[in-house]
C-alpha cells in the first residue's frame, strides 16, 4: 500500500525514499484511471504540477530546507483564484476568467511546498448539497459512483476520496466541506469563521464562508488547518491572531473532556443508523476518558429557515458584481442594461438564480425587518444557546448529516435538498468551527460522518476529539 | 406591487407569492425569465418562503440581530502606497476594455 496521507508522502518525499516527479505521476495516472467516470475536476494541471515536482525534486538535491507540504499535490475547490489559472465557480458567468491573483490560502499552501494538481468541481457558486448543480455536470461519489459525492465542495471531496490528492481545500457555507467529507468518508473541517482568511475565495454569503480542508487523517487535516490559518491583512474580518497549534494536541487524549450530544439533531427527522453511530462514537469517548451528557439546543432547528434567508440575501449582493463588465462572459447587446440581463440571464444556472431571486426579495423594501432581521435575530439566538451549552461541555457531538450518501436526482425540489444542511448551518451561523469525521458505515456500505462542534477559537480541543474518534474506529 | 409592506411580521407567503412579485424580484437582479422558468420559480420560491414563515413562530422578544459572528471593529491601516493588482493584467480578462478602462454598450438610450 503506497502512502495515502500528506504527512506520510512529505516524509517519503523529504526523506529521498520517492521523488516528488514520482509522487505527483502516480496521482496523475490515478487521475487518467478514474477521472472519467468520477469527474472531480474542471481542470488537472498536469504540466505545472510536474513542474512545480521537479522543482522541489532540485530544492531537495540542493540541500534547502523544506515546507512541510514538499511535493505533496493538492487539489483546490474551483472558487479559489488561482492567478493566470482559470477559475469558474463552476459557472458558465466566469467562462474564460483567469485571476490576477491568488487566494491567501493557496499562497499559504504553496509557501509549504504543496503542489496544485487541480481545480475541483463544485455546485456552482457553492449552492447546492450534491455537486449536480455544477454547469459542467456531476461530480460521482468514488465509495460507490451511482451516488453524489456531497456538495458543495463535492469534487474536492472525490478528489481526496479517489486518491487523485492527498488533501483538497472546499469552502463551507452551510456544510459544505463536512457533509461532502461525510459522503465520501473523509475528514472535514469548517473553520471557525476568521480563522482562515477568505482573500480570493470567491464570495457565496460573506459572513458564514469559510475555507478549510479534506483529508484521509485528522493529522492531514490539523496540518492543512494550521498552515492555512492565521491572520491575513488583505481580508479584513480576519481574527488578528496566529494559527493555533494543532498537530500538537492530537495525542493528548479526551481525559476529562465533557461532550455534550445535541438532543435536537437526533430525532425521527434522521436516519436511524447515522444516528446509532453518533451514539456509538459518545460511547467510544466515554472508553476513552470523556464525560458524556445530552444537551438541547433547539434554536438549531431553526437554522434552515435562519440560513435561508441569510446566505441567499448575501448572496444576492455578492453575485451583483456579474454583470458582463468586468469578468468572463459578457451577451452583447444595444445598452448596457439590457447586456446585464442578458449577461445573468444566460450565465447563471437554475440554483443560482433562485438563490438571487429569495435574496434579493428578502432584502426588498419593505421586508427587509421581517426576513433579513429576523433571520439575524435567529443567529443571535442559536450562538446564546451554544454559549449556555459550551458553559456545560467541552466540545458538543451531532451527525454531520441527516442522511448518508443519496442517489442522483434523489432532492430534486429545492427545499428536500437544503434539508440536508439542518446539522452543519448552525456551525456557520454562529460562527463556530465544526469537524467531520468518518464513523462507520451504514448497511449499504455508505460512509456516516460524526460531527465535533466546539467554541469560536475552539479547533484545539475539537481536533482533539476528533483524533480520538479516528483512533477508535467501528470494527 | 406588494413591496411597500412595512410590518415586521412574516407574512404567509406561500399563499401570498404572486408571479407578479417574482416578475417584479428577477427585474430587480437583472434576470429575465421564460413564462415556464416563472411559473417553476414562483412555486420554488413560495415553497421556501413558507418553511422560513416558521421563524415567527419563535419567541424573538430582546434578542439583538447579529450583525456579524465575531465582535468587528474597523480595520485601519497605515496611509502608505502599496502594490496593487496590475491594471493590464485586470483588464485583460474583461470581456472588452480599452484605454485602460473597461468597456460597455452604451449606458443612457433606449431602455431594455
């Protein structure tokens, strides 16, 4: 078994047991092998990732020192800019677009030595739960390709998962790294929000998006963590403070740690095994030194209809900037008015638009309090009942997902399909990190994640948990 | 047109979202919209405003609305030139610029 993990290949690598020329191959020919059928990617950049291998190749021959991600490929959800390197939403709206810059987190990568070999599929402009919202087609689940992979960062997620790279980075919304990761039974991380820097991720909801990784490991996933992290002065509701340290703590163990279940989000409205493997993963923290307790929080059934409102008006201003001047596609007509419409009307998809439509709805004259303030109110609401429960627990336990992995076409009306966020938006709505983590499989071989939230600024102890429920695995 | 409401209650809307208001909502964003797209989209839409109604349902009284997750306050920084995006390289993804601006059909005329 070749090595699957970023840490293990950037040992190998470092170590001159495999070049990084040999590393980056393999994932390429893996890529040839299966992209095809799995359609992770909008682009592989195969050239530049040999390039870029060689490159570390002769940093090592010369004896310079390394980042810790040396010549470990890398694959990127496509809303990250990636200067001179095309860069789509999965949108037709930014056909042909190339940035003039890089995201703060792909620099951050890239200073570690990590090499790009891609830019993954997404649902377009990161709406969507099951990658088929993409204009450039579905993303397939590598456990069992007849299902979606997730969504929205479902070709980050399959990338990982398919092996085509050892770690990927998605953006998360409304879980859209943690159900994905869950889907495809793989770690995912949300961030707590300004932990990461958001410079060159394309805007979906400004004050719930979050970048952070996929990964096979919770070590993979707290190294990613770490290097992307910290304050960035180009994006302004960045937290004006280092990385935290959290490779550090995965061996410390839960000794002593309080772990609350959220009552609210183990009902009839889940899938009764997704469910049982929640409370198996409580019972194997128990083993291992917590304090296990229930705890409700009930602001959280709120969240859809919170989230709802929020991201779509955010996303309603955020997505005016396409209007056919500035960026990739443009319908040309006698005014510019008209070229506008034409512009959105032609580039956007179906999501997208009604998306723009229930934002900018809410945000119109005279409904603005009712929907826009009320929902904000509800934020307000859930971070007060985290607050009081984290008063209680260290870290609090929940499915990620309400269900595992569906079949293609399964959520065709919207409001069956956002149902699938219920436990990963109110993380994003308070603004607190949450991780997915792999815990068993359903009876039709299905990946469950189990979901650790904790605290803004609480990725220590939450890595800490996770660690722990990644050593205690379902037989 | 029903956008002049001003109360601060949710109404019902999925008895209450008319094509007319969508008409009115896709005008608003840019977005023009086949008769079929209408019809799909305004039941879409009512459908999703009506599982957002449920927020009236909750005791609201007192709580401040979050303006943002994280307790913000101004960014400054020090009035010092620094570089910036290279301006060609910006506008050579437009999808028409000239004079080292970008390009448009003509703003003022005939409407639509």
């Amino acid at each position: 078994m070749t090595a699957r993990t970023a840490v293990a290949l950037a040992a190998e690598i470092a170590s001159g047991k495999r070049s990084a020329r040999e590393v980056v191959n393999e994932h390429l020919a893996r890529i040839d092998d299966r992209e095809e059928e799995l359609h992770a990617f909008n682009l592989v950049l195969a050239d530049s990732a040999r390039k870029q291998a060689d490159a570390v190749d002769a940093a090592i021959a010369a004896g310079e020192t390394l980042g810790p991600l040396a010549g470990v490929p890398v694959a990127l959800k496509d809303n990250m800019c990636t200067r001179g390197v095309p860069t789509t939403c999965s949108s037709r709206i930014l056909d042909g677009w190339r940035p003039p810059y890089d995201a703060t987190a792909v620099t951050r990568l890239t200073e570690a030595g990590a090499i790009t070999i891609g830019k993954t599929n997404m649902d377009e402009f990161a709406m969507g739960s099951s990658t088929e919202n993409s204009a450039f087609g579905p993303t397939r689940n590598p456990v069992n390709p007849r299902l979606v992979p997730g969504g929205s960062s479902g070709g980050s997620a399959a990338a990982v998962a398919a092996d085509f790279a050892p770690i990927s980075l998605g953006s998360d919304t409304g879980g859209s790294i943690r159900q994905p990761a869950a889907f495809c039974g793989l770690v995912g991380v949300k961030p707590t929000y300004g932990a990461v820097s958001r410079y060159g991720l394309i805007a979906f909801g400004s004050s719930l998006d979050q970048i952070g990784p996929f990964a096979h490991s919770v070590e993979d996933a707290a190294l990613v963590t770490e290097i992307i992290g910290g304050h960035d002065p180009l994006d302004s509701t960045s937290i004006a403070q280092p990385a935290m340290d959290l490779c550090a703590v995965l061996e410390t163990g839960v000794d002593g740690l309080r772990v609350g279940i959220i009552t609210d989000l183990m009902g009839d409205e889940l899938d009764a095994e997704v469910v049982a493997a929640t409370n198996a993963a409580a019972t194997a923290l128990e083993a291992a030194g917590a304090s296990i307790g229930h705890v409700t929080v009930p602001a959280v059934l709120s969240g859809i209809g919170a989230y709802y409102v929020v991201a779509p008006a955010e996303a309603s201003s955020n997505l005016a900037r396409y209007d056919g001047v500035r960026y990739g596609l443009r319908v040309d007509a006698a005014n510019t008015g008209t070229m506008n419409e034409l512009t959105r009307s032609a580039g956007f998809g179906d999501e997208v638009k009604r998306r723009i439509m229930l934002g900018t709805y809410a945000l119109s004259a005279g409904y603005y309090d009712a929907y826009y303030g009320t929902a904000q109110k509800v934020r307000t609401l859930i971070a007060r009942e985290f607050a009081a429960a984290y008063e209680n627990f260290d870290v609090l336990l929940c499915p990620t997902t309400p269900t595992t992995a569906f079949e293609f076409g399964a959520k065709a009306d919207p409001m069956s399909m956002y149902m699938n966020d219920l436990c990963t938006i109110p993380s994003n709505l308070a603004g607190h990190p949450a991780i997915s983590v792999p815990f068993g499989v359903d009876g039709d071989q299905r990946p469950i994640g189990v979901q650790v939230l904790a605290p803004a600024m609480g990725e220590p102890v939450m890595f800490r948990v996770a660690a722990e429920l990644e050593r205690n695995q379902p037989a | 047109m029903r956008l002049h409401a001003s109360s601060t209650e949710i109404p019902l809307m999925s008895d209450e979202l008319t094509r007319d208001d969508v008409t009115h909502v896709a005008r608003l964003a840019r977005l023009s919209l086949t008769e079929a797209e209408l019809d799909t989209f305004t039941a879409q839409l009512a459908d999703i405003l009506s599982h957002v109604a449920d927020l009236q349902n909750l005791d609201l009284e007192g709580v401040e609305p979050m303006v943002h997750p994280l307790p913000l306050t101004n960014v400054m920084r020090a009035d010092v030139v620094t570089p910036s995006l290279d301006r060609d390289e910006v506008l050579s993804q437009a999808p028409l610029a000239e004079d080292g601006r970008f390009r448009v059909p003509p703003v003022l005329g005939e409407d639509r």
